[in-house]
C-alpha cells in the first residue's frame, strides 16, 4: 500500500496574510488543489499522487481551516481575501501561472481566485460548486431544507456553541476516508479557532462574497480561462439545478468539461480515481 501522500513534503508558507500550510509534490505545470468544509487539504491523499506523476500538486489549507492562518476580521475570511492570500503563496512557492480545482467551499474560493487573477490562473476546476450569487439567487425552499446549514453557520456565535458543545455530532469520526485523512480532519474540527474560522467562511460569504459577485456579474465580468465542473451524482447538485454547468454559463463561454462523478459528496475521497483522471485532462489541454 502506498504511502500517505508518498513523495510529498509539507511545510508552511508565509504569506502577508498569514501562515498557509501546504504539501507539495511531483513536478511540471503546477495545480493547486482546495477542499471543502469541513475537510483540510489532506482530502486530497488519494488524487493527489496520481497527479503528481504528470503535474506540481500544492495541496493547501484555505485560511481558516486545518492548521492554516486564522483570519482576524469577517472581511479576511471572504473569498476576495482569501483568494490573494493562496495566489501569494503559490508565488512564494514559484509558481506565477497555475492551474486550480476546488471543491465545495474550496470552488468559491477557487472561482475568486480565477476571477481577481486572470493572468496567474490559466485553468478552473469547480467540483460541487456554482457561484454563491447563484447560490443565493436560485434558492427555494429545497435548497433552504437540504442547505440549511448554510444559514445556521452564518449565525456564527449560536453556531460555534452547539458544535463545540458536541462536535462529534456535527463532525463525527469516519473511517472510511483513511487513517491519516480521518485524523487530521478530526484534529481540526476539534480545535475551537478552526470551528469559528470555518463557520466565518460561510457568514463571510453571505454578507461579502454574494456582493462580489453580484458586481462582477453587472459589470459582465466573466472567467477569461477555461473552466471544468465536476459534481457528484449521489448528492444534491442536479435536484437543485438540473445540469450543475448551467448555472456557470453566466460566468463563462469556455466550459470545456462537464463530468458527474459517480459519488456522493466527498468525490476526492470515494472516487479519486475518477477524479484524477479528470483532473488530468483538463490541465494538460490547457498547460
């Protein structure tokens, strides 16, 4: 069995935001990697190797998450800001052009990242994921019931109170995604800061990153690289928009891959063949 995240090295990186921790591995054009609530970077561990046979893989921590900075205002924790603290550090790390894929909260902040710099972002994975504008837009009483946690977490104090209360609850052990993956994941969740950090990134999007948006969207700004979207087949995503690319046609003339991966939510984890497999095709269309 090979091992976890073999020939990958960890560190953290400074940034002027703040530290962001990352593992990197493998080498040729670089792809940044960016996971979902309430996952860290180590999501990854399976997807990862496979393609750092053929690409640079940074796996990174988004600020507020895992053992990555902590931002000290609401402001910090949008994905404006979170978007300049990653491309600082793939620019400490070398890397001034580069590809990135993220995954439920990890695409809004990839989509920022595309959006805000178009000349260091040559291609855009969304995995699970549409703008939050049009998140917001189209929501219905089914998004509202099947989401709710949305709203909840924006309520950031009630929030932290009930799941630092019982975290195994809202965050319980799961096995099945791997020893190391489980522990790191259990690690962060436990840790009250993270908790307040990651329900920020959801109340951060309600009350700064819809506005974003909502001003790109009006001014007919639009993606200038190519974009892929990816989404589960065993969750949500095509009950509540029919075809999840949809929703990106506002946002882009340049879909050049549309996939359900035969998965529920965590695609890296239960599919991440599949996922590489994607991943990889993308990226090398557009090195």
């Amino acid at each position: 069995m090979a091992e976890f995240f073999e020939g990958f090295t960890e560190q953290l990186v400074k940034t002027s935001h703040g530290e962001i921790r990352v593992r990197c591995g493998g080498s040729g054009f670089p792809i940044l990697l960016l996971h979902g609530h309430p996952r860290t970077h180590t999501t990854w561990f399976k997807v990862a190797p496979q393609l750092a046979r053929d690409f640079s893989v940074v796996c990174a921590d988004m600020p507020g998450f895992g053992r990555s900075y902590q931002p000290d205002t609401l402001a910090g924790s949008s994905a404006r800001a979170k978007a300049a603290a990653l491309r600082d550090c793939m620019a400490v790390l070398g890397h001034g052009r580069f590809g990135v894929a993220g995954h439920d909260r990890g695409s809004y902040r990839a989509f920022r990242l595309a959006m805000d710099f178009p000349e260091e972002v040559a291609g855009l994975v969304v995995m699970d994921g549409v703008p939050i504008y049009e998140a917001l837009s189209r929501a219905d009483w089914r998004f509202a019931k099947a989401w709710f946690h949305w709203f909840f977490f924006a309520q950031s104090e009630k929030a932290e109170a009930a799941i630092t209360a019982c975290p195994d609850l809202w965050y319980p052990a799961e096995a099945a995604i791997g020893l190391e993956n489980n522990q790191d994941y259990m690690a962060a969740t436990r840790r009250p800061d993270v908790v307040r950090g990651m329900l920020a990134d959801y109340r951060a999007g309600l009350e700064f990153d819809f506005e974003d948006d909502r001003q790109d969207r009006e001014a007919g700004r639009r993606l200038r690289c190519p974009l892929g979207v990816l989404w589960s087949l065993h969750d949500d995503m095509e009950q509540l928009y029919g075809d999840p690319s949809g929703p990106w046609a506002e946002w882009s003339d340049r879909i050049v891959m549309r996939r359900g991966i035969a998965s529920g939510h965590h695609m890296a984890e239960e599919a991440p063949h599949e996922v590489a497999e994607q991943l990889r095709l993308f990226f090398a269309g557009i090195e």
